[in-house]
C-alpha cells in the first residue's frame, strides 16, 4: 500500500531520501528510483560539491541525490495506486546488492554532470529490465531510450571545465553504494529547485 504517514527519510536511513507523502490527489510527475545509503549519499554530496564548483554549476541538495530507475510521469492516483503493486513486484524479483559508482561524466549540452558505473551492473540491468517489463505490461508509457544509470551531480554548469582527468575516467575512490531499496518518488517544484517526496518504497528480495 502506499505511504500514508508523514516520514522523514533522513531517520530512515540516516542519509539523503524523500520525505514520505500520501499518495497526490491529482495528477503529479512520478519516478522509480534508488536513494544511496548513508555512506554513498556522503560521497556523491562531496563529489557533486567539487564538480559544481569546477563547473560554476548548481548541486542538487544531498537529500535530492538518487539514480533514476524508471521516469513515468504524469498520473492519476489510482494509476499511482497501481505502480505500488507495480514497485513490489519489481523490487522482490532482485535481492540487494552492491553498486559502484567509478565513473564521471558529463551531457555537455545539457549541462549536468554525472557519476556512474563504468561497465553494465547485473543486479542494477535485472531491477531496470524487470521494472520496465511490469510498466510495460501495465499499459505504462516509458522513455524510448537506453537505460543509462547515473546520479546527477550538477546542473547548469559549464562541464567542459571539468578536469580532463574527471570525465570519462575511473573515480580515485569510487562510491560504493548498499542498494536495499526502492522508491517510487514524486517530483515537486519548489523555490530554488526541485523536492523529491517519497509516495512508496520496498526492500529489495522481500517476498510478497
């Protein structure tokens, strides 16, 4: 079911995650998404930080920083309803693993800069495949690109000024990142940027 209570995610997992929220009323731009532990969130905050003053670039707030699984969109609350059973499903089919994040990079016309695996995580592709899969099924429309996991460590900056040793190239200290979890989140607009607020979320290989 979905989350009824006010909970803040920080004393969950004493790490950057959204606040939980009931499920929107109205229609509302959703995503599936892995929030990093307490370890990982420390690291990529202080790695977004260095790279956004590099770049001149805006970091996203720690508690904001996450990898996108599946980007839906606008919904209604039943259909948001229905992506919770979705989310279960998806997230028992993969039990947690370990993710590491050896990689910057950048979309240089977009301006963000990123930090992601350098080569294909199986557990990270079997979660994205099986998430995708069960959308699919469900009459969910999704992105028509490839799954390219990242976390996004800056906006508006002018990447190419990052180090030529940075982009591209494998992190000193890769972030290692627990993945447990799963969250289906929801995106509001806020002064000064976005806030993220948790709708549900499930520990991955719990049986149903």
């Amino acid at each position: 079911m979905l989350a009824a209570a006010v909970r803040d995610v920080t004393a969950l997992l004493g790490a950057g995650k959204p606040v939980m929220r009931p499920a929107p009323g109205a229609a509302s731009r959703v995503f599936f998404a892995l929030w990093p532990d307490a370890g990982a969130c420390a690291a990529l905050d202080a790695l977004a930080r260095a790279c956004a003053a590099q770049t001149g670039g805006r970091a996203p707030a720690g508690e904001n920083l996450h990898l996108t699984l599946a980007f839906i969109g606008n919904v209604t609350a039943s259909r948001a309803r229905q992506l919770g059973e979705i989310g279960a499903v998806a997230a028992a089919a993969v039990p947690p693993f370990t993710l590491t994040l050896d990689r910057i990079g950048a979309f240089h016309k977009q301006g963000i800069a990123w930090a992601g695996p350098s080569s294909p995580d199986a557990s990270l592709e079997r979660l994205a495949r099986k998430l995708g899969s069960e959308l699919a099924g469900a009459g969910f429309e999704l992105e028509q690109r490839a799954f390219h996991p990242h976390v996004t460590l800056v906006r508006r900056g002018r990447t190419r000024l990052l180090d030529a040793a940075r982009v591209g190239t494998a992190l000193a200290t890769p972030v290692v990142w627990n993945v447990a979890r799963m969250t289906l989140a929801v995106s509001q607009q806020v002064r000064g940027g976005s806030r993220y607020l948790a709708l549900d979320e499930w520990a991955l290989g719990a049986s149903r």
